[in-house]
C-alpha cells in the first residue's frame, strides 16, 4: 500500500472549518487504498500571537524558550486534526516532533535535520490509522525541543515523504499552486504544470514564497516528488519533479527579491587568497550571500561585488571592513535594490535568452547594475522601484501568460564540458547521499572543468539602459551561445561585462561587439581565448554559507588566482588561467571528497 504525505500550511487550518476541509481530504485519500500521513502547520497567526506574548514579557527571549513556546503551536493542531479525523469515523494519532523521532542539531530556532525514526509511524499506519504529525519541530541529542526555522513544516513533510519512500509529497497551500511569478504583481501570472527540482529551487529562493528552499533541497536529493495543491478546491495543481527531457518552453518562470542590498570590495589585490579570506569571514558571520560577482581584474586589482538581504547589511558591511583592513582597497554599497531573475531549463540550448531579457528591460529604461548567469537562470541586480516593472516586462516579453507550446529545435547547443567525472553524477550523488552523516548535509555531487570555452572582456561601456541589449542580440543574432555573464557594479558611470563563449566563436564573438559599440569611444573589446572554468554542482549550496568558503581555500591553497566567479542556487563557478585548470579541478575534488 503505497503511503502518501500531505502537509497543510497555517492558512489551510486557520480555523475549525479549514481544519475539517483537511481532515476530509486525508480521509478521502485513505478510503481510496493509501495510507496518510499528515503534517501539520500552527493554525493562521498563533505563531505570530506566541510571537507578540514573548515580546510583552521580554525584548531577549532565549532561542530554547522560543522553540518551546512556538512549538506548541503546532502541538495544538495536530490535536485538533485527529479530533477532525475521528468525527469523519476514521483512526488517527497526532505526534509531536519527538514522537515521531526527528532528531535535529542543536541550533534552536534553525535547527537542522539529522535523522527521523519510522518505527512509529510505520507501526501506527499498518494499525490502519492516519498519522497527524507536528510540524517545524525535533529534539536534540539532549531532548530539547528544537524548530526549523522558515519552511519549517515543508522540510518535515518533505523529509518524511524521503525516509517513508512515499509515492508522492502533497503540500496544500492557499494558492492553485507554483505560478509563472507572482499573481499580486503581475495579473496574467498562470499556472505552471509541471516544474524542475532546480528550476523550483531557484525559483523558491527568489520569492517565489510557495515553497522554501530547504524542502526542495530534501526532494531532489531523495527523489521525491512533490506536488503542491490548493487546499480549498480539487485542482492537480503543480508537480515538481525532474526535469523533463523536452522542457515546454526557454522560460519557466519570473522570480524577484524585493530588498537586496549591494556591497562592493573596490580595488583589492588580484591575487590568490583574496576571495578565500573574503568568504570565510562571511562564512564565520553565517551571512548568507546572494549573487556574487567577480569581473576580471584591471590594473592588477579587481572588484568584488555580492548582495545580501537588506537586514543583514550592516552586519555585511562590518565583515568587509574587517577584509579590506587586511587586503586593501575600500567597500561601497548600495540600498534599495531588488533581484529580478528569468528561470528556465529551456535556454540550456537556445541563445539569445538574455539578450531577449535586456531588450525587455531596456524598452522600459530600466537600467541593470549586476548581472549573473547560470545554465538556467539570468538574474539582473535594479533598482527596488522598478521592480514591478521589471517583472512585468520580462513576463510578458517571454510570453508566460500564454500555454506552452513546446521549443522548435535549433542547431545551437550549450558548451561541452570538456573534462568530466568519469562516473556517472547521478549515482555519485545517490552514493553520498547514503553517507551522509545528517538528512540535511550538504551534497557536492560533480565537479568538473570546462576547457572548451573562451571569455570576452568589454570595458568601460556606458552604465546605461540598453547598452547590453545591443550587445547580446547581435550575438545572439550570429548565433553564438553564451554560458556566463557577468557584469559587476558601474563605477564613475562606467561598467564592465565579461561573457563566456565557445572557443571556436571567440574572435566572432569579438568582431560583433566591436561593430555593435564602434561608435563608442573609449570602449574596449579583449579576449582570452584559453580559460578554465570549474564548477561545484550539488545540493544545499545556498543554505551552507561554507561552500563558497571551502572553495576558494582550495584553491588560495594551491596557489590559483580566480578570474571571474559566478553562482546561482545549484552552482558555484569560477574562471581560472587554463594551464591551472587540471591542478584547480583535482584540489576542488579533494575538497569535496569527489573521487
């Protein structure tokens, strides 16, 4: 008897109406041949009312007195839902966190995963009851109760659906499901089928707000398919899954975050080390980093530049003054920003997607001060006030109001890796996975160099709307592809975009950008046609602040200065000279434990 998980967030049992809605629902799955378990979040707002009650005690709650007071939030709902169950005449037991057997870090108010227990629940599901489980919370080695942070009840639904081997995950939300972006910013939003597992994770931690990245963190590295439901109506709502062979169209989604902050490291050293000692001071201040941009270096000195959510700046900004005390150079930064960024697996294997991305920008005079790549997603750093603009643009220019209809076939492919890990990363991946140590450490499962590709350097452009734009559509018109773009923040109104193309195409690549920006003055057009690229592929990247750290140590270590670097959710790559590529590839994978 295949077992099913579903989770229902605050809003879908805010009050005893919504509460039986639920119950229903399981009841009904039951009856239909599948054993349930719930997960259940604390009622609409009494996480918030705990929240205001400690505050009229004390303006410094302890994080264990937190954990156990917000816990019983959800302590009390699943009460609740077994009471709703047993009036609709069927078996059910509500269990708390360390009923179940969720055994987590000792990080109150964020605690991690380590292992969950089955004993119990498999127990009470032969017994022919639905299992009401709480969730958002564990216990630690010390029985403490613990919480798991934002998303906490979608981590325990999807880490239960992991080691149940259930069919299928169903998280029931107030909305139909995953949409193109936002129905509240822009009205045409539509409903996506049928999304990735990295285009959700992409999309989940660029406010997407459905889901947290955590939860679908633990769905790809156990393979579990999620589907996300609206709890108010019958609706398939959206899968989320792996990807599809033939993704339907180039764009999946519009994602945005709306208060990012800027900081800058001007003028430092290029030289090994540099972004080492830079990410480890972060990595020590747990400040989680958003894009991080590094363009190649002028004068023997570069500029790094990486946003972060806007509470955490000042904190940021402490931590680069403490780095350039020691490195040199100066910090500026910048408020008021947002992240705007197009999702897709379908411009894996079609140009001219971020070309289409800043014409849609530029027809709006919306200017772009950072730009950042991966395979699957272009993210542009604008100012907060033109973020509605901006996404609206970009969603009606890719056309997501209208129903996929499928991608033409081109000749264009995306660049071949031209060094590999000779085994399989699947299977590598499933491999590390079962040595994992806790549930939700973090899994590197490929590094590999890329030698066939070669960067292109234009400097000095004019910071201004519509500059990109002509650049990548006449290159994306000679049918060339690009793999990284990165354009760092414009100093004295002045920027500089470095891109990655084929080697074959590079001195192409070069004559078009010349012939776009002839007229411009000063603007300078260089190339290296022989770079290595490395990249760190895996799971969890984003949520273990020490990725970032741990590579560029290794490579500082081994004496290798990084060129460029850009990240996304999934990825973190790096530019280095090409005849350092073999020495760089074998210390990241011994870093990594890639063997």
């Amino acid at each position: 008897m295949s077992i099913i998980v579903q989770k229902f967030g605050g809003t879908s049992v805010a009050d005893a109406e919504r509460i039986r809605r639920a119950a229903a629902k399981a009841v009904a799955t039951k009856r239909a041949g599948h054993q349930v378990v719930m997960v259940v979040s604390a009622r609409g707002k009494k996480t918030d009312e705990l929240i205001s009650l400690a505050a009229e005690i004390t303006s410094t709650p302890r994080p264990r007195e937190m954990d156990m007071l917000l816990s019983t939030g959800e302590q009390e709902c699943v009460a609740l839902m077994a009471m709703a169950v047993h009036e609709l005449g069927e078996a059910a037991i509500s269990l708390t966190g360390a009923q179940i057997g969720v055994r987590t870090d000792g990080s109150h108010t964020k605690a991690r995963i380590i292992s969950i227990s089955t004993q119990r629940i498999k127990e009470a599901l032969d017994a022919g009851q639905i299992v009401i489980a709480a969730g958002f919370q564990g216990v630690d080695e010390d029985f403490n109760i613990t919480t798991l942070g934002r998303g906490g009840s979608d981590t325990t639904a999807a880490a239960l659906a992991a080691v149940l081997n259930a069919s299928t995950g169903e998280i029931y939300t107030d909305v139909e499901g995953v949409f193109t972006t936002d129905p509240r910013v822009v009205q045409t939003a539509t409903k996506i089928d049928q999304v990735s597992y990295d285009e959700m994770l992409e999309l989940a931690s660029m406010g997407a707000g459905v889901m947290h990245s955590r939860s679908i963190e633990f769905a790809k590295k156990y393979k579990v398919h999620l589907r996300v439901k609206p709890s108010y109506m019958d609706g398939p709502g959206t899968l989320i899954s792996p990807a599809p062979a033939q993704p339907p169209r180039r764009v999946t989604g519009v994602a945005f975050v709306r208060n990012e902050a800027r900081v800058s490291l001007i003028g430092v050293p290029d030289q090994p080390g540099v972004m080492s000692q830079v990410f480890a001071l972060l990595s020590e201040s747990k400040i989680p980093v958003d894009m991080v941009v590094q363009n190649v270096a002028v004068a023997g000195t570069a500029n790094v530049s990486f946003t972060v959510a806007e509470v955490d700046l000042a904190k940021t900004l402490e931590v680069a003054a403490t780095a350039v005390s020691t490195l040199g150079g100066t910090v500026a930064h910048q408020r008021e920003l947002s992240k705007v960024s197009v999702v897709g697996h379908g411009m894996q294997s079609h140009t001219g997607v971020a070309a289409q991305m800043f014409q849609f920008l530029a027809k709006e005079n919306v200017n772009i001060h950072i730009v950042t790549t991966s395979e699957i997603k272009i993210s542009v750093l604008i100012d907060r006030h033109l973020c509605d603009t901006a996404v609206n643009a970009a969603h009606a220019g890719f056309q997501l109001d209208r129903p996929p209809a499928g991608l033409p076939s081109v000749g264009s492919s995306a660049p071949v890796k031209a060094t590999q890990l000779g085994r399989d990363a699947e299977k590598l991946e499933q491999d590390i996975v079962a040595r994992l140590s806790g549930m939700e450490d973090i899994v590197v499962s490929d590094v590999y160099a890329d030698t066939s590709q070669a960067r292109v350097t234009i400097t000095t452009l004019d910071d201004k709307p519509g500059v990109a734009a002509a650049i990548f559509s006449a290159v994306a018109d000679a049918g060339i592809m690009v793999d990284m773009i990165v354009q760092n923040a414009a100093q004295d109104g002045k920027a500089n975009i470095s891109i990655t193309v084929p080697s074959q195409d590079v001195q192409r690549t070069v004559d078009v950008a010349r012939e776009v920006l002839a007229g411009d003055t000063g603007v300078e057009v260089s190339c290296n046609p022989t770079i290595g690229k490395l990249t760190v592929a895996g799971i969890g990247l984003r949520s273990h602040t020490d990725v970032g750290a741990k590579l560029f140590r290794a490579l500082a270590d081994n004496s290798i200065n990084v060129e460029m670097v850009n990240t996304s959710e999934i990825k973190v790559s790096v530019v280095v000279a090409s005849e350092q590529t073999g020495k760089a590839l074998q210390a990241l994978r011994a870093t990594f434990n890639i063997v």
